[in-house]
C-alpha cells in the first residue's frame, strides 16, 4: 500500500534552520508531483510548496519563498523540505503529499490523494 | 485568513444529512475543480471527494460533492457519531492550491 512517513521535526530557535523528510513506499514515486502542506496548531490547511517529478518544476508559498527549498531523490524514494530563516509563525505539523493533477477543458482538478503522518515543527527561543 | 470561505462549524443529529459550504472566486472554485478531506483530531488528512463528486476508493456514497458557480458543497447523509472530523475543502487557484479554513462538523 502507498505509505509516506516524514520525519525532521523538532523545537528550534527562530532564525534556525531545519530539513524535514518524507520516505515512500508501495508507489512509483519517480511518477508523481508531490507537496508539502503544513498545519498551524488549531488553524486550517496552508499548502507551502510542490515539486514536480523530475525536480524540474517548482512552486512556494509567498510565506516561504527564498527561505524554504523543496527537493527530491528518485532514487531512494524521498522528498525534502529544507527550510532556513525559520520564524514563529512557521510552527506547525509538516505533511507531505502525493499530488494528482487532471486537466479535463478549460479546469484543472488538483487534489492530494496520500498524505503523510506529519512531522511536527516548532519554533521558539 | 483562507482563500476559500467554509463555515466554523455545522451539526445535526445522528442519521440527519448535512451540509458543508465552501466559497470561492472565479479564479478558483468558478474554473477549478473542488476537493474535500476529512481530518480528526490528531490524524492527517483524508481525501474524501475529488473533481467535485468523485469519490475515492472506500469513502461511503453517504458522502457526495457538488459545484454550482464558485461555491462547492460537501453533503454527508446518514450521519455518525465517527463522522465527527474537520472537512476542508481544496481547489486551484493560479499556479497555488488552496484551502478553506475548515469546517468542524459535531454530530450531536
């Protein structure tokens, strides 16, 4: 079955840094856009970045940009968060995703189908 | 602040239908297409409705999906006590994917 089990959490200080993991398995993960979406402690769903399946495509959260970096290994079946300059407001549960895109006309269907345990982050002094 | 509008919280009674609401724009739900998941406290999400009424392997057919315009609304008939969860809904927006601030649904 399709497993995805991140890891990397933990308490740092503001203005650390930190890289969060996300091991797969049961699934051709060379195959697949995958995501990050993070979850503040009692807040909603905020989707922080994607990375297509060859790392050629890249997208971040104006929240993140220029501080977080996504990236991937085909090769061992894994997907990265390194995330740098870390504030407050970036405490929150990590959750990786496995990203499915269908364009059907003029729309375009985006929905995660698979989602990690998450990895919980927070940033304090 | 979300980009799409759900209400806090809904609730009803066992056996009871509900619905949940999600409000957007027409540069995303009015040209997207809209998915839902289910969340319990402590777990991760969970997808429940994708492409606006399908629904993936497993999920009951008590949970359905609609689109009308730029809203979207998630309908759970036969309620149960394990019902009770956050739903948020999801969509695309401009190269980003966004979501509703959650709904939490009590059944009473």
């Amino acid at each position: 079955q399709v497993l995805l089990v991140e890891s990397g959490g933990t308490l740092v200080r503001p203005g650390g840094s930190l890289r969060l993991s996300c091991a797969t398995a049961g699934f051709t993960f060379s195959d697949y856009y995958m995501t990050w979406i993070r979850q503040a402690p009692g807040k909603g769903l905020e989707w922080v970045s994607y990375i297509s399946s060859s790392g050629d495509f890249i997208y971040y959260a104006d929240s993140v940009k220029g501080r977080f970096t996504i990236s991937r290994d085909n090769a061992i079946n894994s997907l990265f968060l390194r995330m740098n300059s870390l504030r407050a407001e970036d405490t929150a549960v990590y959750y990786c995703a496995r990203r499915i895109v269908t364009i059907r006309g003029v729309g375009k269907a985006v929905y995660f189908d698979y989602w990690g345990q998450g990895t919980p982050v927070t940033v304090a002094s | 602040q979300s980009v799409l509008t759900q209400p806090p919280s809904v609730s009803a009674a066992p056996g009871q239908k509900v619905t949940i609401s999600c409000s957007g724009s027409s540069s995303n739900i009015g040209k997207n297409y809209v998915s839902w998941y289910q969340q319990f406290p402590g777990t991760a999400p969970k997808l429940l409705i994708y492409e606006n009424n399908k629904r993936p392997s497993g999920i009951p057919d008590r949970f359905s999906g609609s689109k009308s315009g730029t809203s979207a609304t998630l309908g759970i008939t036969g309620l149960q006590t394990g019902d009770e969860a956050d739903y948020y809904c999801g969509t695309w927006d401009d190269n980003l994917s966004v979501f509703g601030g959650g709904t939490k649904l009590t059944v009473l």
